[in-house]
C-alpha cells in the first residue's frame, strides 16, 4: 500500500508538471473555451460516463481507503493518459486500443462486481488505473483545436470527479440491500458490452 500511496504522488506531481507546458503550447487562447470542452467530454459520452460511475460505485463497495484511492488513482492515470495525447506522445498501438479498452472496462468493472467485487484494493486501483489511462488518451486526442490544454484539463478532471462523486453515493445507498451490488455490475456489464455493440 506504501508503493502504491508513492506512486499516486509521483503520477500527481508530474501531471501537475506537464500541464503548465501544455497550456504554454495553446497560449493566447482563452482557458474557457477548454474548460467547457473539457466538462462536456466525459459527460457527453456513456461509455465514459458508464466507467467512471461505475469506478465510484465500486470504491463505495470496497469501502476503507478504497473509497478515495481508487477515484484517485483513476483520475491521475487519466491526466497522464491525456497529457501524452494532447503531447503527440502516443505509440500507434495504444491510439488503436483505446477505444476497445474505454468499453472494456465498464464491463470487466461491472463482471467483478457481480461476481463479488472485493478485489485486493492495490489490484483494484491498479485496473482502475490501466482503463483511466485510455479514457485520458481519448479525452487527449479529442481536445478541440485552439482550446487551452490546461482549462481543458481541469474541465474533464472535475467532471471525471463529479461521476465518481455519483457513483459513491450510489454505492452507499446500496449498501443497505444485499445483493444489490451484484445486480448492479451485471447491469453496467451488460449495459457497456451494449455500448460496444452499437
């Protein structure tokens, strides 16, 4: 648990890094305009949404640290992952993978919970954070032309927030009835294997 705490604040610093050069990259252009874009992104898109909720239902489910690590870590992959998009920094194959991975993980999320979902919580922000590196890179590559990077950023950050803040709750209210997580990682499973279907 000590290397995995180092290693969300080694992630956390050099994101915190790089972005200031990535807004430098867009200068003269207004943050707002990538914040907006940046907001709407995970927003618009359900299999984004779908996983991010689904991150958060599962944190709620692991309770503990849990409950904040995983959220974290999602999070601090996933700026990574589009801090090497919006850099060009991206390897032919992963630009392949990334859509395949976006819709993998609501459903590999949405098997463990209907299996159990009590996965060691360092394996689970591991996986957690091997998807958010590939809903980063499409959040990266889609960053509309002559948008600030870094306002960008901070608008998918806080919406990529804002659906884990969704999904804990939801996860919390369901502790109360049993069984109910189950149903509901076969419900995302089943909703994100739809998604890449269509």
């Amino acid at each position: 648990m000590h290397r995995l705490n180092k290693s969300i604040v080694t992630g956390s610093v050099l994101a915190t890094a790089l972005l200031p050069g990535l807004a430098l990259a867009h200068e003269g252009h207004t943050h707002a305009s990538g914040f907006a874009a940046g907001l709407a992104h995970p927003l618009g898109g359900l299999d984004h949404l779908l996983a991010m909720v689904a991150v958060g239902f599962w944190a709620a489910h692991l309770s503990g640290n849990a409950r904040w690590q995983l959220p974290l870590v999602f999070v601090v992959a996933m700026v990574l992952g589009g801090t090497l998009a919006m850099t060009g920094m991206v390897a032919p194959l992963l630009t392949l993978a990334t859509e395949p991975m976006i819709m993998a993980s609501s459903v590999v999320i949405g098997l463990v919970l209907a299996v159990n979902g009590k996965l060691n919580a360092t394996a689970a922000a591991m996986l957690c954070a091997g998807f958010a590196v590939f809903h980063g890179l499409a959040h990266g590559n889609e960053m509309p032309l002559g948008s600030s990077a870094m306002g960008y950023a901070l608008g998918f950050v806080l919406a990529t927030g804002a659906l884990h803040g969704i999904g804990i709750l939801s996860g919390l209210t369901a502790r109360g009835l049993p069984g109910l997580y189950r149903w509901a990682g076969g419900f995302i499973a089943f909703s994100g294997l739809a998604l890449s279907l269509t």
